[in-house]
C-alpha cells in the first residue's frame, strides 16, 4: 500500500517504550520520520529537589527512574559529598559499587522483558525476571526496600550491612549469573530473534557518541566508551573488568553487549564485597548547611552516562540540581538517524526502540 | 538451539512456582529491615517536631492530645498520613528523643479505598504492635566519625 501517512504511536500502544508518543510520518510501511511526543510524566523533580533541604532532597533523586534507580542515587549522594567536602569511608564506596551493579543487572533483566515481548519470545523473558525478583530481595533484606532503597547518602551509605553479606552476595552473583546464561542461550540463540535484530537499527559507535547517545548503543557499536574506566568514580579504579563491544552496531549486537555487561558487574561485585566488612564505619556526619560551590558527577548507569550538576549557594537547600539523562538522545537523533540511513518499517519499530532501551520517566522528569 | 531451548523450558516448568499467592496461601514478604507503618512512644515524645520538619513528603503534622504528658507540656505529638508517606525513614533517624519506630506492616496492609483509615493520630500510632518493630534509630543514626573516614 503506497502513499504517505501521520500516524501516532503511544503512549497507549504496547510496542511503546513507555508513557511517551511519537508522531510517525510512514511511506508505504516504511517509517521516515519519527517526531518524540514526551511530557506524560512531567512532575518537576529538579524544582521540587531546589525547594527541600540538603538532607532529605536526596529521597528525591532517584525516582524518576523505576528500572535503575541505584545509580541515580550514588550519583546524586556523590555531588553532595563534592558540595560538603567529604570524604566517605572506603566501605560506603564499595558498597555503593555493588548496589550500582546490581541495580544495572535487575534493569538488563527487565528490558529482556521488553525485548523479548517485541520479538515475540517471551518464555525466556520470564525467567530473567526471576534473576531481577532476587535481585530486589536483595535489596529488600540490606536495605530494607525492593525498588528505592534511600541507602546511599550524602556522607556514605546509610546502616551497618547485616550479617553473612558477603556469603549472601556471593551466592547470588551465582544464583543470577545460571539465569543469565539460560536466558542468553535461549535468546541470543534463537533463530527467529537472529533474524528479527540482525542488521535492523544499525549504527556505529562514533555516530553515536556524536548524536548524544551514551552506554551499551555506543559500546555496541564498537566504541569503548565506559565512564567507569574513563573517569572512574568510587572505587572503580581498584577493580578489574572489561568493556564488552560489539561489531556491526545493530540491535542484536546491543542485545549481547547487555549480557556481557551483566557478567562484567557479576565480576565487579565479587570484587567490591570483599572489601565490606562489618564493624568499620560507614558514613561521615555532614552537617546540615552546606557550604557555597558546586558538585558534580557522572556515572555509568544501565542505559548511559547520567550526570548531575548541583549548585550550592549556602544554606539549608540546594540552589539549582540538574539532571542530565541519558535517554532523550535515543529517541530524537538516534532514532532519526537510523530511520534515514536504513528501511526501518512499522514492524520493525518496536524492535529498534525495546533495543535503545529508552528510560521515558528520564526525559520528562 | 531450538529445541534445547525446549528442554530448559520443561526444566523450569517442572521446578516449583515462583510466583506465591499473598495472602490466600502464604504471609506477605518480610525482612528484618522492612521499613512500614510507625509506632510512636508518646513518652518518649516531646514534641520537637524534628520530624515534621525532616519529612519529604509533607506526611506528619503536629497535634494536640488530650492527656498528662510531664516531659510534653504542650501536648503535641505527630499525626502521620500513611498514604502520603514515602517510608524513607528519615524521621525515625531525626528523632532526637527515640521516640518514633518502623513496623513490618507496609504493602497492601495498608491499601485503603478510605484515605482516612491511614491519617493515624498520635494515640493510634502509639498503640502498634512492639513485636513488629524493624527499625530504630540506632540503626540508622550517624556514627561520629571524622571527616576523612
């Protein structure tokens, strides 16, 4: 059926990334154009951070992003630590290593979800969400909390680790690296999402790191870019770990970037847990006015580089905290380039987008 | 592939459910740390208000009780609206006085269609369940240390 149509897609539609829109311009069934429609989840979370306190901003943080909240919040904890002038003790550093890793692992294993459901296998998705289910139980019996944690704060993390971490932890690394592998087997291997992600959404790692675009889309495009190795922050300069890469730069090679990731921060937090010990502190007082000057931090979260800049004018709350998120690059000149370089059709889309691996709480904040 | 694919689903189709019916078959899910419901020690409580004043989410105001509290004169205890509250914790960790607790009962214990059945006044939240305490200050106050770790 030739001819030019508008269509819109989402933020109802099940192929949708998300509470977000796109006004899709299509010729026949390929898609030319793809116009972001965001604003859905628009709460204002920079404003509402500026007009709390220092010390319970922080609660905040991190809740703009469901899937990976953990490096959000080490991010933020780490400005503030930049804007009080304080050194956190060495265990609060590894620790918050390993609840980043985490984080990152049960986020992977929730786009497995997605990129299964748009492929059409969904068995397997499943059983990565039972890697992510003991994940949050995790977090639930350290922290106290499935999802937010409110674990790490400006100063270093918040209690004492409860007792048989390590053994626990390292069991579970374990646990989650046998689903991992099943899932990978089952997905990667299979023929049916072979031919739907081969060469579907191609882009190289260097066009991408021009576009905007951070994380496992540059890395699987061929590029080592890794903040963690960068400009490493924490302790990720005393840890050992590699940067997975992939070749083309199409969906399916972003896919197998992701599983190599999660093997990568297995290997991370086997590290980092033996150097949380019981009984050594774990958190500086800061005090409860901070000082002028600014703080500033980049992590590398599941999805790319967040940053966060906060200003600090005196007093009791911080003058002006700016996130930047690395999703919005994905879904505007990402998403554009790939629909004019190659026949990306309707069918095609959902794929390409479960690929990118967009975060829309992200980019509407 | 695809049939090893097959033979791993039949693995874990045999395996038990993981999925568990709550509360029909078994208990809600609890640790030891689970961050819930408050319980107040209204003689503990001497009305500072530190938690009012610490909270994110606007959930507790300060009210008058009737009553005879020697170390409260002004009779005013926290009142904590359940539903707005993120459970963050921060004001068992203000507490100056030790008065304020975190209970195990979160989830949908909690779920209500009346909003009002969760603004506990002063006098319900001290009539809590002690067994059920999960966290207390202690856990969660800051240890002196200096700057520099």
């Amino acid at each position: 059926m030739a001819g030019s149509y508008t269509v819109y897609f989402g933020p109802q539609h099940p192929g949708a990334p998300g509470n977000i829109g796109f006004k899709l311009e299509l010729e026949g069934e390929r898609v030319v154009k793809a116009e972001l429609i965001p604003g859905f989840l628009h709460r204002g979370f920079e404003k509402m951070m500026e007009n709390r306190k220092w010390e319970n901003s922080y609660v905040l943080s991190y809740r703009f992003c469901v899937e990976d909240p953990d490096s959000l919040e080490v991010a933020y904890a780490e400005a503030l630590d930049k804007v009080f002038k304080v050194d956190p003790p060495e265990k609060a550093k590894y620790f918050r290593m390993i609840q980043a890793e985490f984080s990152r692992i049960a986020s992977h294993m929730f786009w497995v979800h997605f990129m299964a459901g748009s492929t059409g296998l969904r068995t397997p998705a499943y059983w990565a969400l039972v890697a992510r289910e003991e994940i949050l139980k995790w977090f639930a019996w350290v922290t106290g909390h499935r999802v937010y944690h409110d674990f790490s704060v400006p100063g270093g993390i918040r209690g004492e680790v409860p007792e048989g971490f390590a053994e626990r932890t390292i069991q579970l690394t374990y646990l989650v690296e046998d689903i991992v592998k099943d899932v990978e087997k089952a997905l990667l291997g299979n023929r049916v999402f072979k031919r739907r992600t081969r060469g579907v959404g191609v882009i190289k790692g260097d066009v991408a790191l021009k576009l905007g675009a951070t994380g496992p889309v540059v890395r699987g495009g061929g590029l080592k870019y890794d903040t963690r190795k960068i400009a490493p922050y924490e302790r990720y300069d005393k840890v050992s770990f590699e940067i997975p890469v992939g070749e083309v730069g199409d969906s399916y090679d972003r896919a197998l970037v992701r599983f190599r990731e999660v093997y990568e921060s297995l290997k991370i937090i086997r590290q980092a847990v033996l150097e949380v010990r019981r009984g050594e502190p774990y958190r500086v007082k800061v005090p409860l006015t901070a000082p002028p000057g600014r703080g500033y931090a980049r992590v590398e979260a599941a999805r790319g580089e967040y940053t966060v800049h906060v200003l600090s004018a005196g007093g009791r709350s911080p003058y002006r905290v700016r996130f930047k998120s690395p999703s919005l690059p994905l879904l505007t000149t990402v998403l554009n380039y790939m629909l004019e370089n190659e026949e990306v059709t309707i069918a095609d889309l959902p794929v390409v987008l479960a690929s990118l691996d967009p975060c829309p709480p992200d980019i509407d904040r | 592939m695809v049939l090893s694919t097959i033979v791993k689903s039949i693995e874990y189709m045999l395996k038990r459910p993981y999925t568990r019916l709550v509360p029909a078959k078994s208990k809600p899910f609890k640790t030891e740390r689970l961050r819930g419901a408050h319980i107040l020690d209204m003689s503990k409580c001497t009305g500072c208000s530190m938690c009012q004043l610490v909270c994110p989410a606007n959930a507790i105001d300060m009210v008058e009780v009737e009553g005879n509290y020697p170390q409260n004169p002004r009779r005013r205890f926290p009142r904590i609206d359940l539903h707005k509250c993120t459970y963050c914790g921060l004001c068992v960790e203000y507490c100056p006085f030790n008065a304020l607790y975190m209970t195990s009962i979160t989830g949908f214990e909690l779920y209500t269609r009346d909003k009002k059945t969760t603004l506990k006044t002063p006098l319900e939240l001290s009539k809590g369940d002690p067994s059920l305490i999960t966290v207390r200050r202690e856990m969660l106050a800051v240890k002196e240390v200096k700057p520099g770790g």
